[in-house]
C-alpha cells in the first residue's frame, strides 16, 4: 500500500466518491431548508431554529456516537446511517405529495440529517487510517476538504435550481445521494478498523482525555469551538441578506457556491500550503480572514459579491483543517479513533448551534446592521486571542509508521 498513490487507491476512491456524492446532496438539501421554512412561514427565527435542531446533535451526541463507533463495525455503521437518513429525506416529497409539508416534519428531518453527520464523521476518520498509509494521511484530508468544498461550490446552486423547479426535489436529490454512498462502502473490501479482542474499549469520554493531555490539539479545538457559531451563522445571514435585495432562489445557491469556491481553492492548495506555511501562520491567518471579512457584507448588496466575500474567508480553513486533522488520525491509537474524532467534534462544535439561533434572532429583532457588527466583534475576538497563544506555536510531531500509543504520544 505504501507504493500506491492515492488516485489509484481503489478503497480510498470509493470512499472518498461515495462521500463525495452523499457531501453534494447534503449541500443541495443544506440551502434547501432554509428556502423551504422561509417559502412555508416567512420567518428567519424559523430558519435558524432548523438549522439550530441540524447543528445540535453534532455536539450533543458525539461522544456516544464516538464510543459506538469504536465498538461496532465501522462499515455496517455508516451504511446503516446512509440508510436512515435516505429514508429520512425522502419523507419531504412524500409529506408534500400528500398535501404539504409541516414545519415540525423539517424540524425532525434537520435533527436526523445531524444526528447521521456525526456518526458517520466520527467513523470515517478512523476508517481513513486503515486505507491509506501514515505519510498519505494529510494528502488524503486535504483530498477529503476539496471534496467538501467541492460540493459546497456545486450543491447550493443545483440546490437554489431544483427548488425553483419543485420544493421537495432538493430532498428527492439528497436521499438518492445517501443511497449511492452506501453503495460505495459495500464495495470496499478493506476492513474499517483492526482486528478487536476482548478488552475492555472503554468509556466514552476517554478521546477527551487523551486530546486534552496534548495541548496543541486541545486548543485546536477550543478555536474552532469559538469559530463554528461565525460559520453556521453566516451561512444564514448571507442567505437572508441575498433574498433582501431581491436574489432568487436560484442566484443564492450561486452566492453559496462561490462562496464555497473559495474553500475548494484552499483545499487544491493544501498540499503546497502545507510545505510552505507553518501551522501557527495557517491558524493566525484564517482568524483575520475571517474577521477581516465580515464588516465587508455591511456595503456588500449583490449576492455574487456577498458569496466572493465569503470565498475570501473561508480560503485558509483546508489548510489548517488538513494540518489538525492530520496530527489527530495519526497520532490516536485505532481502538480510540472514534473516541478522539467524537471529542474533537464536540468541543468543536459545541456552540456551532448558537450561530444560526443567534443570527436568526438578532436579524428578526435587531436588523441586519447590528447582526453583521456582533459576529465581526466575535471574529476579532478570536483573531487577536489566537495571534497571542503561545500552545499553537508547538505542534506534535508526525514520525512514519503505526500510530503512537496513549502513553507514548506527544
């Protein structure tokens, strides 16, 4: 396996196809809710509360999602949650063929789709590791950001054009999705995971404790704890914003994809990143792009103008993505892969969910204006803090071969 590279590595390309394809069609649904509450009951706070209940589960279950993920067959569980949540998407063209779509139905559905996010995260890390070799681990997360960014860019134009066309056709699109990625798990004979004797794997919340004994990681985290809310919450307000002055259904899925274009752009130029930047430069300058960026949407009227903004924001985070993510799947040992991806998914997104509820809110109540200033004074806040940290200037090192035990790792 060592000699193979990645594009001829069948197990990785099924893998990394078959998400590629589920990522597009959660991006085409991901622009869909929204448009669909917004077209039902006109209101915002509506909005965000949907994707409040998709955000929640996220943080809320990682840890028992990770420790799952550490007992049971990591293919069976991700092709069983593929399964879910096809099920789960289809119920939207049903509900409306029967006569309309409840509110409470989308709110169900937005948990669902959160709950089967994070099973299948947590699984995938430790999956990654079993077929590709350490020294391709950051090539393989960087492939896996473009693909990300890849649907990011295609999804929410294709989704803002099969809306216009009918509203439960975006979530017909998304279920199909879920079902080819199945497929492509199936396909993969490698297995998810090592071979498991009969020790005891654990508690749950033994992926904290060993992320947090390590402090570059543990910060890590805690930054990206602080920065989720800002991404959640943009995503609504820019959508908010376009529909404001007057964009169609279908020019906000082109706003959001070129807003993702920007992430796709950073995770093509990861790999060259990766050699030429240190981690501390890669973290410094995603936090003031980003803080940088959002006063910007104050004087921003046209949707295409909003999502380049957002492209210049988002333009770094592959980088760093590859870089943490990279030193999480090689150092953790296999049997607490799960746990480790759980627990950096938990406080990473522990307060992702406040983003599109305190947006929705503050739109609804305070306007647009005092929205925009709220998130780039939390930005700022989070630049100079993470320019200041002293942890981050330290990050572990990666040595070729098997993962580092618990008691050994740096």
């Amino acid at each position: 396996m060592a000699s193979t590279p990645l594009r001829r590595n069948r197990e990785f390309l099924l893998l990394w196809s078959g998400q590629a394809i589920s990522q597009l069609g959660s991006q085409i649904s991901l622009v869909a809710y929204p448009l669909l509450v917004l077209a039902i009951t006109g209101s915002p706070a509506k909005a965000g509360v949907v994707a409040f209940a998709r955000n929640l589960p996220i943080a809320a279950l990682a840890l028992p999602a990770g420790l799952l993920a550490d007992r049971v067959n990591r293919r069976r569980l991700m092709v069983a949650t593929d399964g879910v949540r096809a099920l789960a998407m289809a119920s939207i063209p049903i509900a409306a063929a029967a006569g309309g779509v409840p509110y409470a139905l989308i709110l169900a559905l937005a948990a669902i789709d959160g709950i089967g996010y994070v099973l299948t995260a947590v699984a995938e890390r430790g999956a990654l590791r079993q077929i590709v070799t350490p020294e391709q681990l950051g090539e393989a997360v960087a492939r896996n950001e473009s693909r990300m960014f890849g649907a990011m860019l295609a999804g929410p134009p294709l989704g803002g054009l099969l809306f216009g066309i009918g509203r439960a056709v975006p979530f017909v699109a998304d279920a199909a999705s879920y079902a080819i990625s199945a497929i492509t798990k199936l396909l993969i004979r490698s297995e998810f995971q090592e071979a498991r004797g009969d020790a005891a794997v654990g508690d749950a919340r033994e992926g904290l404790r060993w992320l947090w004994q390590r402090p570059f990681l543990r910060n890590c985290m805690l930054l990206f704890a602080g920065s989720n809310p800002i991404f959640t919450g943009l995503y609504l307000l820019i959508v908010v914003l376009a529909k404001h002055h007057g964009a169609s259904a279908a020019l906000v899925g082109l706003m959001l994809g070129i807003a993702a274009g920007g992430g796709l752009l950073g995770a093509l130029l990861a790999p060259a990143f990766q050699r030429r930047l240190t981690v501390r430069v890669a973290l410094v300058g995603e936090s003031w792009a980003l803080a940088l960026s959002i006063p910007l949407l104050l004087i921003a009227h046209e949707a295409l103008l909003i999502g380049a903004i957002i492209a210049a924001a988002e333009l770094i985070t592959p980088v760093t993505n590859s870089f943490v993510v990279g030193f999480r799947v090689a150092l953790a040992p296999d049997r607490l892969q799960g746990r480790v991806q759980a627990a950096s998914t938990l406080v990473s997104f522990s307060a992702g969910w406040v983003g599109p509820l305190v947006v929705g809110l503050l739109l609804q109540s305070a306007g647009e204006t005092a929205t925009i200033l709220v998130l780039t004074g939390w930005a700022l806040g989070l630049a100079i803090a993470v320019t200041g940290s002293r942890s981050l200037r330290h990050p572990p090192r990666l040595e070729p071969g098997p993962a580092p035990s618990l008691a050994t790792a740096s």
